[in-house]
C-alpha cells in the first residue's frame, strides 16, 4: 500500500489558506483531483469559485461535492493520488442545513463521524488529502443559535482534522507555518 498524508491547512478567510493549499498539491507527484465543496448561490460566490479554478492546474480533475462525500470516496481515491479538499468549512455548512432540526449532539456526532470516515477512506487508499478550513473561533461569541452552532461545529471539525492530520498549517496575512511540529506536548496527569 502506498503512503498517505492527511494536511489540513487552516487560517481565516483570505488569509493565503487555500493558494498554498494548491501550491503544496501541484508540489506532490501523481493524479490531482480538486474536490469543491461550495454551492454557487449568487454572482459574488461564482466570481470566487471562477477565481480558484483559474489558479488550478487544468490537468487537475474537478469533483463538485457539497455533501455525501463519504459516498464517493471509492471513486475519488482509485482516481486520485493527491486530493485537495476546499474546503470542510463550506462542506460541514451544508452538512449543517441538511441535517436542521436535529439535536445539537447528534448533529455535531453525526458531522465527526462522517469526517473520520473520509479521513480514513484516504488513509486506506494511500492518497495524500489536502483539507481547508477556516478558523472560525478568534471572533465574537455569536448571538444567534445557529451561528453557535455552526462555530462550534466548525471548531471540534478542525480539532478532529488537526488531531488526525501528519501536518498542520496555518496562514495568515499570507504567510504560512506548520504548527502540528511546533505544538506543546503536556504530560499526562495521573490521578
């Protein structure tokens, strides 16, 4: 079997986040496949989305996959050896809706399950998965139930990512340092 690498790359928006994702994927050898997660819903969110796939590689292959992404990992990884995910952000925002009306816990569970799910499908491929997300918790506690939500979903979303992750890389203001190398590593406590 070959060698996988899970990365998540992560920073606020416009923050440098998904440009180096792209250089660090046209960086790796072998089949690139770019799998977006966004739903186009007026002309600002086309001009983005027209924007990436200018940057992009066209060898690269474009799976357009707002949700079920588990479904669609046996495909995605016997085509692939080096998928970029941008990003699980958008994705867990339409994972989000799709599941409204659920319990907060079951709905956050149920978001956790189906990211280790995908995180393992490529670690059992041996593809390389490149994953994006916004760091979502350096603002306001928001006052909405949703936004809340949604903040929070995000924030255990990329504790998991991280956590999984070879690599973890944060940008900001364009300029990006891995952090997974750097982290603190506390003794454990024994009671």
């Amino acid at each position: 079997m070959e060698t996988s690498n899970i990365i998540l790359v992560t920073g606020g928006a416009r923050s440098g986040k998904s440009a180096f994702a792209e250089r660090y994927a046209a960086a790796l050898p072998g089949r690139h496949a770019y799998v977006a997660t966004a739903r186009i819903f007026d002309e600002e969110m086309a001009r983005r989305i027209a924007a990436h796939r200018r940057r992009r590689p066209s060898s690269w292959q474009t799976w357009e996959i707002p949700e079920d992404l588990p479904g669609t990992m046996e495909r995605l990884c016997r085509s692939s050896d080096v998928v970029l995910v941008d990003c699980l952000t958008l994705y867990f925002s339409n994972y989000l809706f799709a599941h409204d009306g659920e319990a907060d816990e079951v709905l956050i569970d149920g978001a956790l399950a189906e990211l280790k799910t995908v995180m393992a499908a490529f670690r059992q491929a041996g593809v390389t998965a490149i994953f994006v997300t916004n760091e979502l918790g350096c603002g306001i506690v928001p006052m909405e139930h949703v936004s809340r939500l949604y903040r929070d979903l995000i924030g255990k979303i990329n504790q998991a990512a991280a956590a999984e992750a070879d690599e973890v890389y944060l940008s900001v203001c364009g300029i990006t340092t891995e952090l997974k190398q750097r982290a603190v590593r506390l003794p454990e406590v024994k009671r």
